[in-house]
C-alpha cells in the first residue's frame, strides 16, 4: 500500500476515535481532575476495592432502644424507639421533640429544647461521658426541678444501651456539676440511683412503644 495512503488511513481512524468519544459526552483533559461525587455512579460510592477484594459499607442496624420521656406526674416513662443501638443516637433521639404517638399518651420532655448534644465519649469500662452545649446547661440551671428531671432522662436514657452503666457530664468540653435527685450537684459519674425517685413506686415500669406499627 501507497506510505501517505497509509498514513492517511491512520489519521481517519484515530479522528474517528476522537469523534466517538466526543459523541459519548465524554471530556478529554490533559491532566487527570477531580469528579464530582453527584457525577459518580452510586454503585461506585457504595463499593470499594481494596487489595482486589470488594467491601460494601454496611447499613446500620435498628433495634428496639430505650428513650425516658416524662408523665404528667414527673415520672419517667421508658419509650422503645427503633434506632441503632449506640448512647451517642439514644441521646440525639431523646433530645428530639416527643412524637406524635408519645404526646397523644401524655408523655412530654423536661429537657429544654436549647439543649445541644457536642459529642459522647465512651462507653470505657462502662463509663460514657455526655458533652452538652452551654444553652441547654444554662436553661437546666435556672429551674432546678426540671434539671433534675432532664438529667434523670439524660441518664437512665444512656444506661439503657448494653455496657453503659455511669454517665459522666460536660458542658463545652469542660467538667460540670450537675443535680441528683436529690437536690445534691456533683461531678462525678452519675448512675440510675441517683435519680431513683423518678421512677414510679410500682414493680412494673411504664413503656410505650413508638416503634411504626407498635
């Protein structure tokens, strides 16, 4: 075959590969460049490879735990709410508005909706440590019968997930005082004795499933 007749079949070929790249919407750089994550299959975002083994993150998984709202005789009401079973999602949960189930059953919350939750350390030796914004502190101070009870909530909440037994508290990183049910302020670990008297004086605990279908 003619050189320049061959030459001329090779740039035909490689145009027409150029050409139905740029027919598939695909961009040619000179360099690699970031792509953006919305860009990305999902099944890539769910998926990674590592040392030619496939990993899928895992779901979390929901099981029935414990949240304590509040009766209308200042008593705490044990509600099963279907969560992952970790302290730090028990006390974002309790920290939410009761649902429409609870309230209808006469169930509220004595902790101020200011209260902010800043992180949960733990549970180490059965110690969990419960970090609170300084609003929701501050508010809890100026009326000491709710305080108690919010922290009677914070706590029996907490000790409700398997390994939890004391719960320690902050306010902004720092180490706080905080009411027992007794009127006493410590800051040393708290546990459901502490607050006993919220309990209502009968053998069997008062629980309202919130759960979708329950």
């Amino acid at each position: 075959m003619n050189p320049v007749r061959r030459r001329a079949g090779r740039v035909l070929a490689v145009a027409g590969v150029f050409a139905a790249v740029a027919g598939c919407g695909v961009q040619l750089d000179d360099e690699p460049r970031p792509i953006a994550r919305e860009a990305v299959p999902f099944d890539l975002l769910e998926t990674s490879t590592t040392g030619g083994t496939s990993t899928t993150t895992p779901l979390p998984t929901f099981q029935a735990t414990s949240v304590f709202l509040v009766d209308n005789n200042d008593y705490l009401v044990e509600v099963r709410r279907q969560l992952p079973g970790e302290v730090r999602v028990a006390i974002g949960s309790l920290l939410t508005p009761p649902t429409e189930i609870e309230v209808n059953s006469g169930l509220s919350t004595a902790i101020p909706p200011s209260v902010t939750l800043r992180g949960v350390v733990g549970p180490e030796g059965g110690l969990v440590t419960i970090n609170l914004g300084s609003g929701g502190a501050n508010d809890a101070e100026g009326a000491p019968e709710i305080s108690r009870l919010a922290f009677a909530q914070l706590v029996y909440t907490a000790t409700s997930v398997p390994g939890v037994e004391r719960v320690l508290f902050q306010v902004d990183g720092q180490a706080r005082e905080v009411p027992t049910g007794q009127g006493q302020s410590t800051a040393e670990p708290l546990s459901p004795d502490d607050y006993r008297q919220f309990i209502r004086p009968r053998t069997s605990r008062t629980t309202v499933d919130s759960s979708p279908g329950g």
